[in-house]
C-alpha cells in the first residue's frame, strides 16, 4: 500500500516537471521514500492551522527538489492539480525555489543555506520555549530539515554544524539524502569526507547510513530521531532518479527533463493510483491554554505582543537628550552600542557577532550570551563564522516573531553578500550592523579597508543601507529599521572618532526622507557637497575654510534608497546646482543621472598606514576638497 502511495508521487512530480518543461526530476524521484514517511507520520503539522506557534519547521536545503512538497499538498487537498501543472510559472503557488509561503516553511537555492536558515529556526524555538515555557509546552517543535551532497559540500554548513553542535542544539534532525551524484557527475571523484566521523567530532548524533528506499528502516530512524537528546544527523542511501531505467544512478537525472520514451519506459511499469490521506496533528488543547494563560497571565500577553509584531514605542526626542553629551564627537559605533542598551529593553531583540563584539560594540554590559545550558540570553556569540551568522539570522527572524541582528566588519561582507542577498529575496525584516567603514581604520591593511562594499551593498534591492553622521542619524536608523516589514536594513558605523556635531535645528520629516541639508540660508549657492558618515567631517572643516567667500550648501546623504523614494519636488530642490559627492569608497551616492555632477571617490585599494598616511595617498582630505570647491564654483 505504501509502496503504491509512493510511487504514485513520484509520477505526479515527472509529469508536474514535464508540463513546465523545467526542473529537478533526480532528487524528488530519489527522496520519496523517506520524504512520504516523514509528511506523513511524523511531521507535526496541521495544514489547517500554519499559524500554529508549535507546527513542526520543514526546511528544504537542496530546494530544486521542491516539488515533491507541493505535490503532498496536493494530496492534501490544499493546492489544486492547476498549481502542479503551473510549476515555475509566473505568479503560480509553486514557484520552486527560494520560497517562503504559508505552507512551505523555507525551500533555497543556493546549495546548504537551507542548513543554516534551519539551524536559526532550531535557535530560535530554544530561546522561545525557555521564554514561555512553564509545565504547559507552548514550544517543543522539531526542525527537519533535508540536504543532499551539494549542501554538505559548501562551507556553510560546516560553519552552522559546527556552531549548532557547541550550542547543543537538540530541537533539529538534519536529513542527509546522500547518492552519491552531483552535477559533475559521481561524488567520488572530490567529496570523500567521513560525514558520519565529521558529525560525531561536531557534537551530532548519526543514524546510519541507511537504505533510502527500505520503509522498516525508514520508520525505525524516524523513531530514534524523535527520542534524541542530541541535534541528530540521518543518513540516507538513496538512487537519483529512482524508477527511471534509463537516468538513474547518473547526474544526467538531476536537472533535465525526460524524453518521450524514458516517460513511457516509466509509466507502463509503475503507472498506479492511490487515495492519500495525511494523519494531522492538533495544536495544544483549550483547556491547557486556559490554565497557561491563567497562570502565566503576563507571559502570555508578551507572547501575544511578539506574534503580533507590536513594539513598544520609544521617544526619538528623550532618546536624543539623553545621550546627546555622551554622543559629541565620538564613533557612530560608540554612539549605536550607548543605544542599543536602550533598545535591549525590548524582550524580541537578538543579536550577535562573528567574533568581533569588542569591535563592533554590540553586546552591552548587561546581556549576557546565550549558552547550550542557557537560551534565555539574548547575545549569540557566533565565532568566525559570518556566512553562518547570516543565515542563523535568517533563521531567527522567519515569521518575524523576533528582531534579530548580527554584526561583523564592513569588509567582511563580502563573505555574507549571498545569504543577505536571500533574505531580501524572502523579504524577511533583518539588520547587519557593519562597523569599520573606511580606510581610516589605518593599520590593518587593505584587506581591512572597505572601498567597494558600501556600492554593493547599496545596490541590492529594498536594501535600506544606513551610513549616518551623527546622534540624531543613528537613532533615526535604529527607529527605521525597526519599523520596516518585509525589508532588511544595514547600519554602517565608524571605528574613529571624529567631529559630528554640527546639528540643523530642521524638521524631523526631512531628515527621514533619508537625505536632507545639515546647513542651509536663503542667499545665492555656489557649490552643494553630497556626503554621508565619518566623511562629513572633512566636509564641514572645508566649509568652515569657505564659508567667508561662499556659501556652500551640505547634504548629508545616509540612506539613499530612501532618497530616491521620495517624490521629485524634493529630490529637485537639491540638484539645481553645482554638486560634489565626496564619500570615501567607490560609489557616487546617487543612482540618478543629474546635471552638473562632480564625483570625488575612491577608486584603488588602501595601504598599510596609519589613516593621516592614507588620507594623503587618496588624496582625500580637507586640502584636496577646498581646491576642488573652487575650480567648481569658478568654473
């Protein structure tokens, strides 16, 4: 009976592929075994109920096999045959991956993140569940989640296995299809690791390896899984493209269509029919609601408040009297840390950083990290692990119950582009906090000194990417990043100290459009100087130089996605002059093609030096940028 069931899957997902004409036959084909057993007799799900708090997680790292998933809901009676045959269509319910829907949990596209997105939802069920949990479990899910050889080849997961095993993260089961075959063809040839040694030397429980299509074997690892008191690791054999007389046990199954006569050498031999029927789970019952909320009255309200994303509100004018003397010309990294001690207060906040909090400023005296004995803390300690720290916070953020952060150097971005680059595909509320914003860190070298990232980053979609000048900028930053929904956010903070606190008395409503003017009178203007961050320093050192034979209007520029959201009128009132961008990395702040536009950037890689030795290798500093105001206002 189950065998039937089974390969009546199967032929629903070649011939879903074979209508879109596009997709990944070898692996569905291959997992359905184990993938059925698990839907259907120990994933905890009500498909009736996907708001459920303590619905088990399915996360589908090698997500080009997606489909099988759909055609269960399918089954289910949840998606109808029309979305099956509209696989990979524009606007259809089964887009394959990367996807974040209602049902499915998370499918990715690059190979091994699904690992690390689901390590992050594994942590984050720990910390919920020593938060509310008191005798009545309101969290004790599993995270399942499927990976193939490809994942367990990319470094990620190395990092977030690792990472998991120290923190004995025992909420997860990580499915390991293992065939042998990738794209390359057989595995052999350059993936000869001990997996089974590798996890046992990371803190995981293994079972097996074990036959992929055998169902007693199937059912008993299940069985062992759900009793262990470790993060467990399975290990299951199986046949790319199982049932295909033709493409199986070879790579030519993984990612192509079949031919009309693979398609009949299939279906004269297995064409079956069967009734599915899911065995649902129920969330927990009334009457032990009742009796939490009875006993834990406050408790549940803040449980309530989390679900429903709502944040306690806090004064943007008292914030910024309250630490506008500690602020005056420090780091914007100093003047982030002094508030996200404030920010602390608010129960949902997580954050983290890749071995550099010291650095970054990012974990206050009185947070403590989380431990394996204790995820009540809320600092994650993350190690040198900052593509790994990126998906974790992915993971912790899914479903926006919490808001997480993580932190690193501006430079090392570059080793989280494509995790963050995902999340603003899955349009998940994130912030990455990037300190060290410039080649005025001095002495570390050019491997250290940031001269490309802020252009890149700028450059990804809906993301909004911070570089604030002062208090009243940074604290406008954290409250915007807050706030958003369905976008991530960046902050980019200084090491150096420096002179930022020169203050317009302006409207607030102007300063949130993301660029504004920091000085501004009614007489003629000769020059305006576009800026952001510690650079601005430099510019007003200029203006104070200038300003008894010019006036020079300065715009401090420190988001300019939310700029170039603003409607024309205002963009228009700043660009009917001359203008210099002045910023110290390889972007010209605008994405716009304005007139009269002078760009003075940075566009080679630093030295080793101290930061006054750069600035005169860049040529980047007050005696540059005063004889370049006058050639352009006399020009």
């Amino acid at each position: 009976m189950l065998f039937n069931l089974i390969n009546n899957i199967r032929l629903i997902c070649i011939k879903s592929i074979q209508k879109a004409n596009s997709g990944h036959p070898g692996m569905p084909l291959g997992v359905s075994d184990f993938f059925v057993i698990l839907w259907n007799y120990y994933y905890k799900n009500n498909l009736n109920n996907t708001n459920s708090i303590n619905k088990d997680k399915l996360i589908i790292s090698n997500g080009h096999g997606v489909i099988i998933q759909y055609v269960l809901l399918y089954l289910s009676k949840i998606y109808s045959i029309n979305e099956i045959k509209n696989l990979r269509k524009f606007g259809s319910k089964t887009p394959a991956h990367p996807e974040i829907s209602k049902f499915v949990d998370a499918s990715t596209g690059p190979l091994g993140q699904g690992v690390g997105i689901g390590i992050g939802v594994g942590l984050r069920s720990k910390i919920l569940s020593k938060k509310f949990n008191t005798k009545i479990n309101l969290f004790n899910n599993k995270i399942w989640i499927i990976c193939g050889d490809g994942c367990l080849m990319e470094g990620i997961s190395n990092e977030v296995i690792s990472f998991s095993g120290n923190l004995f993260i025992n909420n997860l089961i990580l499915i390991y299809d293992s065939n042998n075959i990738s794209i390359d063809g057989n595995t052999h040839n350059y993936f000869k690791e001990n997996i089974k040694q590798k996890f046992f030397s990371m803190n995981w429980d293994v079972i097996g390896p074990i036959n992929g299509h055998n169902y007693k074997e199937i059912l008993f690892s299940f069985k062992k899984a759900l009793k262990n008191y470790f993060p467990v690791l399975i290990i299951f054999k199986t046949i790319i493209g199982f049932l295909s007389s033709d493409k199986s046990f070879s790579e030519k199954v993984h990612g192509s269509v079949f031919s009309k006569n693979e398609i009949i050498n299939i279906y004269k031999n297995f064409t079956i029919k069967y009734v599915f029927k899911k065995k649902y789970y129920y969330d927990i019952k009334k009457k032990y609601l009742f009796c939490y909320i009875f006993k834990n009255y406050y408790k549940f309200l803040e449980l309530i408040r989390l679900l429903n994303n709502i944040y306690i509100k806090f004064n943007l004018i008292n914030l910024f009297l309250k630490f506008f003397s500690l602020s005056n010309n420090k780091s914007t990294r100093y003047i982030s840390s002094i508030i996200l001690k404030k920010i602390y207060e608010f129960n949902e906040i997580i954050g983290g950083s890749a071995d550099l909090s010291s650095s970054n400023l990012t974990k206050p005296k009185n947070i403590y990290s989380i431990t394996k004995k204790n995820f009540i803390n809320r600092y994650i300690n993350y190690g040198v692990r900052e593509f790994g720290m990126c998906l974790i916070n992915y993971g912790l953020s899914l479903n926006n119950i919490l808001f997480s952060f993580c932190s690193t150097f501006l430079v090392f971005s570059n080793y989280m582009y494509s995790g963050i680059r995902n999340s603003l595909i899955s349009k998940l509320k994130n912030l990455f906090i990037f300190t060290h914003d410039s080649f005025f860190i001095g002495e570390d070298g050019p491997s250290h000194q940031p001269i490309e990232q802020l252009k890149i980053l700028r450059s990804l979609p809906r993301f909004y990417v911070f570089r604030p000048f002062n208090l009243l900028e940074v604290i406008i930053s954290w409250m915007i990043s807050m706030k958003l929904k369905k976008n991530s956010s960046s902050l980019i903070l200084s090491r150096q100290d420096y002179k930022n606190n020169h203050y317009n008395y302006i409207s607030i409503k102007n300063i949130l459009k993301g660029g504004y003017k920091l000085n501004e009178n009614n007489l003629k203007i000769d020059l305006i100087i576009i800026s952001s961050g510690s650079d601005l320093e430099i510019v007003f050192e200029t203006i104070f130089y200038l300003k008894k034979y010019f006036n020079i209007v300065i715009i401090s520029m420190y988001c300019t996605l939310l700029f170039n959201k603003q409607k024309k009128i205002y963009k228009k009132s700043f660009f009917s002059n001359k203008i210099i961008i002045f910023e110290s990395s390889n972007d010209n702040l605008i994405k716009n093609n304005y007139n009269k536009i002078f760009i003075y950037n940075i566009k080679k890689y630093g030295k080793s030096a101290s930061s006054k030795t750069l600035m005169n290798y860049f040529n980047f500093n007050k005696k540059i940028l005063i004889k370049i105001c006058i050639y352009l206002i006399k020009i």
